[in-house]
C-alpha cells in the first residue's frame, strides 16, 4: 500500500469496517432514461436547506443561471418549498450543508415524505466549512434521497466555505476558521455556473453518467448520532430575555421546532445541535456554553475580523 503509514492505517480500518458490515461499500447511481419526463426541460425547482446563507446563496446562483438559460425557475428554502409542486418540474436541483458528515436529519425526513417524482432528473450539491470531510458522499446522499422518489439522478457538487461552526472559534480555534476566510469567491461561484450548466446540459444530451460513492472512514460517524454526542459538551444553552428583542429569527431557523422564542423555551431534547439559533440571533440573546467557552454567533466573528462575506454579481445587482 502506498502512502504514509498514518493514511495506511486509515485505509486498512475502512476496509476492515466494510468487511463487519459498518461502512457500505461503494455504490452508483445511473439515469434511467426510458422514464425521463422531458429532454428539454421548461420548469425547474431549486430549493435548499441554509442555516448562514452559504447554501441559500449557491442555490440562488443556480436558480439565475437556469433562467438565464431560458427555465422558468421556482426557487427557496425547502422550510417554505411547497413539495406538493415537485411533480410538475422537469429539473430539481438540491442544496445542503454537509451537516456532521451527512445531510442533516431534518432535511432527509422532509425528502422521504415528498410525492412521487418519477422520471424527473435531479441534481445535488452540497456546501461545507474549510477543508471539510465526507461531501462528496453527502452530497451522493442528498441525490440518493430524491432517486428513493423517482428521480433521474444527473451530477453531484460540493462547494467550501468559511466554517460557520460556532464552537471553533468560540473556544480559541479562530486560525483553523480565518484560513479559509477568502471563501466562497469567485471560482466558487464560477463553479456553481457551471455545476447548473452542467446538469441541464446532461439531460438535453441524454448523457450516461454516473454517480459514485467513495469508501472513506467518515461514513462511520455519520451513524453514530453526533449532533446528540456533541451536545453533551453543551452546559448551557437558553434565551437571555433581557437581550432578547422577540424578532422571531431563532425560531425562524431552528429546523426542528426546538424553540419558542415568545415563551424563552428551547427544547435540549429535539434540538440538532446545528448552530442556526446561535448564529442568526442579531443581538446574541441566544446563549451557550460549550466545553466551557462561551459562544458567540457567525455575524460577531464576521464582525470581529472585519470580513464581509462575497456574493455572486449576480445577486449583487438584486
């Protein structure tokens, strides 16, 4: 085996866990274009699943392109997608951010509860902080939820951000974060153009594509329930009403019904341990205490390091 012994190691307990049965091994996806809708599409669906904006903006992106290519486009975050209208588009394309190792839980059960999409062809990308680890299969993943429902699978992407993780850079760890602090820019954004291209292009050529998994060590953890491991090094996580101006936007974004800002309630239980509360809370009522630190929210380490996020021109001239 070539490499470092340290990446031998790695690859010898992967191959182990696929022989206990622990990690898959790898599969594909291919189209099945005897069932395809229509090799031109004329309406298309794009929606997503943001917390930060980071997804919200790829997905958006998407969306401009699709139109400019002549689509009718139906866009949004999947919380407010009426899925009833799923069936009458002749694209999807899916957005997620890779959510510890995975798409986040919250997401899958909506797309396992979508109508029949036979025969529409669907494409998936994901967003992720830094360096990242295991998007290439969670973005499979997401494909692989809208193929469960009937849909042609076409081409997946994956696109890095600045990590919006609340506890980095909460405890001392801002260096890891601020690395990467020139992201997204404009070849992500060029990359996301030509992600849109790429799908709608594949169908109008009935193009035989396919769509693999990779065997990595992160397929592991990403069944071992770490949202609710993780909050375990959460003391503390509750509505500061002093702070709190009752704008809504925690409740707005918990994507599990955890919280009740009228009522200063979160529910530890049901929460996902996703950061949208902490985040998204414009005055930091919203208070934690991990591992001893206490957090503070995306917008006040943006504000901190004086780093204004980039937009595609696209969105610029909205």
């Amino acid at each position: 085996m070539k490499g470092t012994r340290r990446e031998c190691l790695q690859k010898g307990a992967v191959l182990a866990l696929i022989g206990t049965g622990l990690i898959d091994g790898c599969t594909h996806l291919s189209p099945r274009y005897a069932v395809l809708k229509t090799e031109n599409p004329r309406r298309a669906g794009v929606f997503w699943f943001s917390q930060t904006g980071h997804t919200k903006t790829i997905g958006k992106l998407i969306a401009c392109v699709l139109r400019a290519e002549g689509l009718e486009v139906t866009e949004g975050d999947y919380r407010q997608f009426d899925a009833s209208s799923l069936p009458s588009f002749d694209l999807i394309i899916a957005g997620s951010p890779v959510f510890y190792y995975r798409v986040p839980v919250n997401f899958r059960l909506w797309l396992s509860r979508i109508p029949r999409i036979d025969g529409i062809p669907a494409a998936t990308f994901v967003t992720f902080g830094g360096a990242g680890n295991n998007q290439h299969n969670t973005a499979f993943e997401l494909l692989e939820c809208l193929v469960e429902r009937g849909a042609l699978p076409l081409c997946i992407d994956m696109f890095s951000h600045m990590s919006a993780f609340a506890p980095t850079w909460s405890s001392g760890r801002e260096a890891r974060i601020l690395r990467y602090r020139d992201l997204p820019n404009e070849a992500t954004f060029e990359a996301a153009r030509a992600f849109a291209r790429r799908a709608l292009s594949i169908v109008r050529r009935r193009e035989d594509v396919r769509v693999d998994t990779r065997i990595t060590f992160w397929q592991i953890l990403k069944h071992m329930d770490l949202p609710w491991w993780t909050k375990l090094f959460a003391s503390k996580h509750a509505i500061n009403r002093d702070n709190c101006i009752q704008c809504g936007k925690c409740e707005e974004t918990c994507p599990v019904g955890a919280i009740s800002y009228r009522e200063y309630r979160i529910d530890r239980s049901s929460c996902v341990f996703c950061m949208g509360c902490v985040n998204n809370c414009p005055t930091g009522a919203m208070e934690m205490t991990y591992a001893g630190y206490e957090v503070y929210g995306y917008r006040e380490f943006l504000r901190r390091n004086n780093i204004t996020l980039r937009v595609p021109r696209e969105l610029a001239r909205k």
